[in-house]
C-alpha cells in the first residue's frame, strides 16, 4: 500500500473517531488534572463550523451521580442556544472511604472540587480549541449544594447560576462560620468573598412546592457535616431554598426564585424552568 493512501486512512479514521467519541454526545473522559474525576460533554454538530458565540453550560449531579442523564437533559438546549453542555462526575469514595458528600461542600481534606471543575473547563477549552468565558451552572440537590458554594468562591467566572433544591444551604451570614455561614471564609479559601462581583451574576434558586422531606436533610450531633447552626436555615429544603434566597437579596444579589407545582425531590421534573432562565441569561448577554 502506497504511503499516501495510509496516511489519508489514518486521517479519515482519526476523523471518525473524533466524530464518534468527541463530538455530539461524548464519551466519558478521566481528567487530567485529576483521574479521580471524570467528565463528558455534548458538543453540537456547528460547532466547529462556526464558534462564535457558544457559552459553556455545566450541569452538576447530586447524590445519585446522574451525570449523563443531566448532560442528555441539556442536549436540545445546547443545541439550539449556541451551548456545550459539560457534565462533571465526582464519584462516591475518591478518598476510599465511602463518603459520598464530600463535593457539596467544596473542600474535602486535600481535594477542592472547585478547583477540579475548573481544571475540567480549561482541559475542555483546550480540547475544543475554544475559550468559552464565563459559563452558566446548574446543579440540583448535591449540585445545587456545590452550585451556590462554588458561586461564593468564584463569580466572576460565571454568567448565570441555577441552584437547585440544596438540602444544606450556607448563608451569606459573618456569625456563623463555614459551611452554614461564612465566617471565616477567606481563611479556607484565601480570597475574601467579592461582593460586588456576585452581585453581577444572575442567580435562580429552583425547588419543588411538595419538596417536604426532612429525613436527608436534617443534620444531626456527631454527624459528618454537624456544626452549631448548620439546621438554622429552616426544616424543608423549601425553607432553606428560601432563606437563601433572601440572604443573596440582603446582599444586593438580584436572585429569583421558582416553586415549581406538582413537583417533589426530583431534578428531571425543573429542567423547564432551568432552560427558560439560561435562555433569558443567554439573550441578556448577546
């Protein structure tokens, strides 16, 4: 076989491959920052005719890890909106101990969850050859947990942000230290928070009316996470979702909130109103 004619197969077969595993709905990568931590994508098929434009949307899984169900939610959305849709994966355990809540909470001994996300959207802006800005975040449950945390820590990456139903909320109050307030925020993180920069990003907080269970969510002495005032937020996660919404507005943070009807503990059943708002973010920002 003549040498030109390997060198176009093996161009036509890293073609396909990339079609196949790198583009549309993707395979899952292991981060290399990190191969604890995995990640897919959904890349619509004009992206690489014409990237002007695309935003970056990142849908964080909670406790179940459905990350690629999430990503799936997101594909038509993406598609049609100019969006990559990342779908990070932090699994149970990386510390071999079986916790499965340490990415709620940011920091888990020496692992940072944001600093992994972060690591993942360079990791896929270079893949992509594609520098996106800032990006919209949803997360619901242990996402919306991560999502309104990683907010605090980082706003000025992100252009709008969907918090969902978060079982354990940590206010914007300087009497209580982290994580039910935050208190001693700049001690853990190294940066103080930056109001005014939260105040530039667009925050929905998103929960079912009949999300009435308390069983999950109520932390109790000895446990894990325990800490003075960590239930203060209210029983439900309506009642928490609520008294973040009015510390973010006691801020000078112009959060909305949606209650949607009919609608208990589950993500899937929101995605409606998630979208409509990244639209209204999106259209606001182009």
């Amino acid at each position: 076989m003549e040498l030109s004619v390997i060198k176009n197969d093996s161009k036509h077969a890293a073609g396909r491959s990339q079609a196949l595993y790198y583009r549309g709905s993707t395979t899952i990568f292991s981060s290399r920052h990190d191969p604890r931590f995995q990640f897919c994508l959904y890349v619509p098929p004009g992206f690489d005719g014409d990237k002007t434009g695309y935003r970056l949307v990142v849908a964080m899984h909670g406790t179940g890890r459905s990350m690629v169900q999430y990503r799936d939610a997101f594909t038509e959305f993406a598609r049609y909106n100019r969006c990559v849709v990342l779908a990070p994966l932090f699994p149970v355990g990386p510390l071999g101990d079986g916790n499965s809540h340490g990415f709620k909470y940011i920091i888990e001994q020496d692992i940072r969850y944001d600093l992994a996300l972060l690591a993942m959207i360079d990791e896929v802006s270079e893949l992509l050859d594609y520098d996106f800005g800032k990006f919209l975040l949803f997360g619901y449950s242990g996402g919306g947990h991560f999502a309104h945390r990683f907010l605090y820590i980082h706003p000025e990456k992100l252009l709008g942000a969907s918090i969902g139903a978060p079982g354990s909320v940590t206010l914007l109050d300087d009497s209580k230290a982290w994580w039910p307030g935050v208190q001693n925020f700049e001690q853990i993180f190294g940066r103080p928070l930056d109001y005014r920069a939260l105040k530039e990003v667009a925050v929905q907080l998103v929960v079912g009316k009949v999300d009435l269970e308390t069983w999950e969510i109520t932390h109790q002495p000895g446990g894990r996470y325990y800490l003075p005032g960590c239930n203060d937020a209210g029983a439900t996660r309506i009642e928490r979702n609520t008294a973040l919404l009015n510390s973010l507005r006691e801020h000078g943070v112009q959060a909305e909130q949606e209650i949607v009807p009919n609608v208990g503990h589950d993500g899937m059943k929101v995605l409606d109103e998630v979208k409509d708002f990244f639209l209204r973010v999106l259209q606001a920002n182009r």
